[in-house]
C-alpha cells in the first residue's frame, strides 16, 4: 500500500468508526504515520497492518491495554496473530458444526414423533452450554497441559498464597490503606504472579479469565473454590490492580 489512507476512507473500508479510530490514536494503539499540513491524520500500509493485528487481537477477546502490551512483544507478528485468529475461527465452527448436527438430529426425531432421550437432550444442552463457555477448546486443552506441568503439590500451594493474599488485602483494607501505597501494590504483584503461573502468561487465557471473574464475580469464583473474601475486597482488589497499571506507564 504505497498510498496513505485519511481516517475516513480508513473507516470506510475497515467498518470501524472514525471515533474508534480517534480513539487508538489518543491512547497511543495505532498512531497515524503523518498529517496533512491541515492536520487530518494520513495512515500508511504499516498502521494498516498493524490495525488488522488490533483487530484480531479484539477478536480473540483481548482488552485494549492487553492488545498493547502484546504489540510490544516481537513474539506477536502479523503472522502468529493471525494464525491465532484463524484456529479460534476454526474452534468456532467445529463447535457450531457439532451442535447443529445435534439439533437436526434431535428435530428429526421430534418430527418422526419419537420422544428423544435424556442422554440426546443432556447432549445437546452441553453443546449448546460450550458456546458460551469463557474459554476455547484450545484453551481448555492448555491449561490442562499447564496443570500437569505445575503438579498437584504446586496447586495445592498456590490455593495456600492465594488464601493468604486474600487475609492480607483484608487486613490492609480493614486498616485503610490506599491502595496505591507501595504496600498494596506488592499485593497486586504477588497477584499478578500468580495469574500468570495459572495461564502461563498466555494474554488469551487471561482475557477469558478476567471475562469469567467480571461477568460472574469474583467472589462468587473463589468461593466455588472454598475461599470466602469480605464485602467489598474485588473493588479494593481492582484499585490495586489499576494502580500498578498507572505506576508502569
């Protein structure tokens, strides 16, 4: 692409909005190369690239401060993005391409007036549930990979650190810490080590895991795992969490 793009024809061929394209622009995700001498931005085959990259990042469930951290990362060219888009697209139809198997089935069935078994219908209903599960196939096959690496005794061990972690951002909450103080933030550390531990650094993984905490709670999550935190501790938690995030920038 020799020719540079304003925004609106950008916006024009992409079906993003010229207010999202602002946007990356402000938050420093995809910065035209140059101007007009009026100052309308001018975009190149470079940030055209590199805004499919944004774009199949957001595809794979990525949040935009998530999507620039991977960007940062040489390991995260065009290529491998794409390649990861491509077999999350395939999951996708595997998985839609079994359920309708599973409903045409269970239709003919009905239409021949037969009554579908119990096993038929907890069959479909479980295919039915995987698509709105949080994580991929793929995933779920890497975080079993991952557990087996970990062992059962580091498992067990992390369940301790994080029960411990919970007692400690309780006890400086109840003191009334900041959360921003250096004390809390070490907090947050710890945290973020031991996510990273769980899903092995994969960015995927860890979108999914925060989807599953934010659209469920994360006390509701703990708690299916026998951990019980005080009222109002995921809030001091995600200060602490946007904190460190300020104090890196």
């Amino acid at each position: 692409m020799s020719e540079a793009m304003k925004v609106g024809e950008l916006a024009r061929r992409t079906g993003l909005s010229v207010r999202t394209l602002h946007h990356y622009d402000e938050i420093g995700l995809l910065r035209p190369s140059r101007r007009t001498p009026s100052g309308h931005r001018l975009y190149s085959g470079s940030e055209v690239r590199r805004l499919q990259q944004i774009a199949s990042l957001r595809q794979l469930g990525l949040s935009l401060r998530e999507i620039g951290d991977c960007l940062e990362r040489p390991a995260y060219s065009l290529p491998r993005i794409l390649d990861m888009h491509i077999r999350r697209i395939q999951q996708e139809i595997e998985g839609r391409e079994r359920l309708r198997s599973l409903l045409e089935e269970l239709l003919r069935r009905i239409e021949r007036s037969e009554t579908p078994s119990i096993q038929e219908l907890t069959r479909t209903i479980e295919a039915t549930m995987n698509m709105e599960r949080y994580y991929t196939p793929e995933q779920l096959q890497q975080l079993a990979h991952r557990r087996e690496e970990v062992g059962e005794e580091r498992i067990t061990e992390v369940q301790k650190e994080w029960a411990e972690l919970f007692a400690a951002y309780e006890r400086a909450m109840a003191s009334g810490l900041d959360p921003a103080s250096e004390a809390v933030l070490e907090l947050a550390r710890r945290s973020e080590a031991l996510i990273a531990e769980f899903t092995g650094g994969d960015p995927g993984i860890q979108a999914s895991l925060g989807r599953m905490y934010t659209e469920e709670g994360g006390e509701n999550v703990v708690a299916r795992h026998g951990m019980r935190t005080a009222p109002g501790l995921w809030d001091y938690m995600a200060k602490a969490r946007r904190a460190l995030d300020v104090s890196r920038s």
